[in-house]
C-alpha cells in the first residue's frame, strides 16, 4: 500500500469528500512521527505499548492488521495532548477525528514498517516528501508563485474546506475568516454593521475551541484557542516543514471597523498572541496579505486589502516585533478561496492571512 492507495481506501470508508481531510491528516502524522522532542515513530508506539496495546502494534508492523483501531484504544494511545494537536494542525475537535484515525495508524504504520523494523529518519522524510507531492497549491499562494512545496494545514483553511465540512458536518459561521467587510458596504450604517460583525464574532470564535495554556520557548505562556491560527502557527514553525510560498495561515479573531482598515478593540488579544509567538521565535519572519471579496469596485477593494494587511503589520511593530522581520501586501479580490456568488463564500474570502518566509 501506498499513500494514494491509503487516501483511496479512507474515501471509500468515509466518502469521497473525506480525501482531503485524510492527506492533511496524514501529513500531520507524519510530522509526529519525525518529531525527535517526541521520540519520533518510535515514542509514537512505545505510548501505545504503554496503553496497553502492544499485541496491536505487532500486529500494524509489517502490514499485519485487518481491522481498524477503536476509538477508545486511539484516546488512549495517542493522549488527549497529541489529539488536541492533531486536531488543530487538520482543523477540526479531536474528538471527530478519531475514528479517521483508528482508520489511518494500523495501516500507515504497516505501510512503513516493512519488515517490522522502525524506519530511520532520512527514510521517513522521504516518505513524507512523497506525501506532500501528492497536493495541490493552495489557491491563497497565487499571488507568490508555487515552489513545489505547501504544509497541509493551510490546505484546509483553502480549496478543501467544503469538503471538510461536509465529511465532519461542521457549520462554518466564519470560523477561520477575518470578520470584515469590504468598500462595497461602505453605504450601510457603520453602528448596526460593526455590532452585527461583533455578534457574528463571538459564534465564529467559539467554533475555535476551548482555551488552553501554551508555553513558548522564552517561557511565556499562552491563552489560546486549540483551534485558533496561533496554536496552528507554532506548530508549523516548530515542524521540521521549510519555510515556503505557499503555506498561508488566516487569522481567526481580528474585527475591523466597516469599510476601514481600523481595528477594533477586540482584536488586540490575538495581535498580542502572535506578537508574543514571533518574539518567541526571532528568527521568524512573516508575510501579510490582505484579501477582499469581488463585489464593489476592485481598486477600493486592493486598496483597502493593502491598509488592512499594512495596519496590523504596524500593530505588530508596536507589539514588540522588529519592522525588519514583517512584510504586508494587498491583494484585493485576487485568489479568492470561496465563492463570491454567496454570503458565505465571500465572508471566507475577506481574511487577513500570514505566511512563514523564514524560520
């Protein structure tokens, strides 16, 4: 078995829209497997030897296993951390990934233990190369070229949303979306609009998950939703994954006034997270883009991408963050990532998003 031979499987088990839920699934695993902080694939296995399922382990080495892990035994071996984390880098509550995951372990791990024996590193990130290979660009990285290269996370904030929808029938309400609107709205009463935006906040954000404590290499300790673009962000920069063109991520709790590129009070908590996150790492620099939906007039709409995306640059600045290390650009009604023809699609289509440029 292979992995577009494992994706094929996984879609007929759980419907042909699951496939992309699957690879970036798939992709963070891999990651686990390669992260050394872990114990790589092998601490993987030793914690569910440990959980008291050594006999299943034997069996998932060398392709031996017929029937899919429970989701009691998948608890138990991976732990509530990994879970939550697993769950944040796909996008969704560990609770909906478990049965994908009883799915997926028995038969990926046979897939690379051949023999039974634990591969080595350099042989897993050939594996994982290969994986990566078999996605498409995220549409949001248009705008920079494509290098061949893209972490599978961002995949779902992007083309693969609906599907992911539809395979763990979540309601969306804006969960990954700036909460804006754009220069065509300009005419509606900016009190109504900004309190209507508000509430819509607060489901959207609610959607992101419980808040739990992160602790950053310099010791600083986080407030985050598990969910949320920050808890997504470190993982990514902490990955053994490159810096690339085409890996953006979407900030999930920023409200700006209509029709401007003024941010509201509200937004500051999760500006200070990622203020606090890039002191943590000072060797991070960042990319901002701006987006818009296509309705109304398209120079507005590039302009006020541009404001936006250069604003909370400055905001970052004034956070703490060297100017040096920070870019921003707008890109109006340019790569969209959802359908102008509906309110939903053009709400996922006004975003401010991040890209890592250097780790």
């Amino acid at each position: 078995m292979n992995f577009e031979s494992l994706i094929r499987a996984a879609a007929q088990q759980f419907g042909a829209g699951s496939s992309g839920t699957v690879t970036t699934l798939l992709s963070a695993l891999m990651q686990l497997f390669l992260n050394d902080r872990e114990g790589g694939m092998t601490g993987l296995l030793d914690r569910f030897r440990k959980a008291g399922l050594g006999d299943a382990v034997s069996s998932w080495m060398g392709g031996r296993a017929t029937e899919a892990l429970s989701t009691a035994d998948v608890e138990r071996g991976m732990g509530p951390e990994t879970l939550s984390r697993l769950g944040a880098q796909a996008g969704v509550s560990a609770s909906s990934i478990l049965p994908l995951l009883g799915f997926l372990l028995p038969k990926l791990i046979g897939m690379l233990t051949p023999g039974g024996q634990v591969p080595s590193r350099a042989s897993l990130m050939a594996q994982y190369d290969s994986l990566k290979a078999l996605s498409p660009v995220s549409s949001s990285s248009a705008a920079e070229g494509s290098s061949g290269k893209w972490i599978f996370p961002a995949l779902l904030v992007g083309l693969l949303l609906a599907a992911i929808l539809w395979f763990f029938n979540r309601g969306v309400s804006g969960a990954r979306t700036v909460v804006e609107e754009t220069a065509s709205t300009a005419a509606q009463s900016a009190t109504g609009a900004t309190s209507t935006l508000s509430d819509a906040a607060r489901s959207a954000w609610a959607a992101l998950g419980e808040f739990f404590k992160r602790r950053l290499p310099d010791g600083i300790e986080l407030n985050i939703p598990r969910l949320g673009v920050e808890n997504k962000l470190i993982d990514f920069i902490e990955s053994p994954s490159p810096a690339d063109k085409t890996t953006w991520f979407d900030f999930d709790r920023l409200l700006f006034d209509t029709a401007k590129s003024t941010l509201q009070p509200d937004s500051q908590d999760q500006l200070q997270s990622v203020a606090a996150i890039l002191k943590a790492f000072p060797n991070v620099h960042i990319k901002l883009g701006g987006y818009t939906d296509n309705t109304g007039d398209p120079a507005a709409n590039l302009k006020l991408s541009a404001d936006r995306a250069n604003h909370v640059m400055a905001e970052l600045v004034r956070l703490g963050v060297d100017a040096g290390r920070l870019s921003a650009e707008g890109y109006g009604d340019q790569h969209p990532v959802g359908d102008n023809a509906t309110e939903e699609g053009r709400a996922r289509n006004r975003r401010i998003s991040m890209r890592v440029t250097q780790k």
